[in-house]
C-alpha cells in the first residue's frame, strides 16, 4: 500500500475510535433516550404544571419499535431522494446525448 493509503486509513479508524473514548458512558437509563424525551423531562423541570395540549394517537409498545419504525422511516426518505436524484441524471444524461 502507498504511504498516502496508510494515512488515509489511520484517520479513518481515528475517527471511529476518538470518540468512542472520549465521550462519557450515558446512565443506564439514559441509553435509548432521544431529542424528544430529554425535552420533556426539560419541560417538566421548567414548568412542573405543564399539560400537553393533546396525546399521541399511537404509542409503540417499546423504544426498540420506535426506533424500528424510524429506521423504516429514513430508508423510505433515503430511497425516494436516491431514486429522485438518479431519474434526474439520467434525463440530464439523456437530454445531452440527444443534443449532441
């Protein structure tokens, strides 16, 4: 392997160990917590009175389906923008050969 090969993959693994080792252990409980319930908890010591205007229709059993349905979620996004911006191309592609 080429010397710029090693260094290129030495800050690859830097930058999946580094933070690894810096940032704390959360709490255990703390684990599968989201942006979502550190804001109520925040909420809740803010304002211990707060009311939620209305409650959620649904309710996933657990955090893991969640976080499951999340997943299903993103790769729907994923793969529509990836099939959008592929379509795209190739009709720029397509509009360029015929011009040409």
């Amino acid at each position: 392997m080429k010397r710029k090969d090693i260094i290129m993959l030495l800050i690859v693994v830097a930058l999946a160990v580094v933070p690894l080792v810096i940032v704390k252990t959360p709490a255990e409980g703390d684990i599968f917590l989201g942006a979502d319930d550190k804001a109520s908890a925040l909420i809740g010591t803010i304002s211990p009175g707060y009311q939620p205007w209305f409650e959620p229709i649904w309710t996933p059993p657990s955090g893991e389906i969640a976080s499951l349905l999340f997943a299903v979620q993103a790769g729907l996004g994923c793969g529509f923008l990836g099939y959008y911006v592929g379509l795209s191309v190739g009709r720029k592609r397509t509009v360029r050969s015929a011009d040409a």
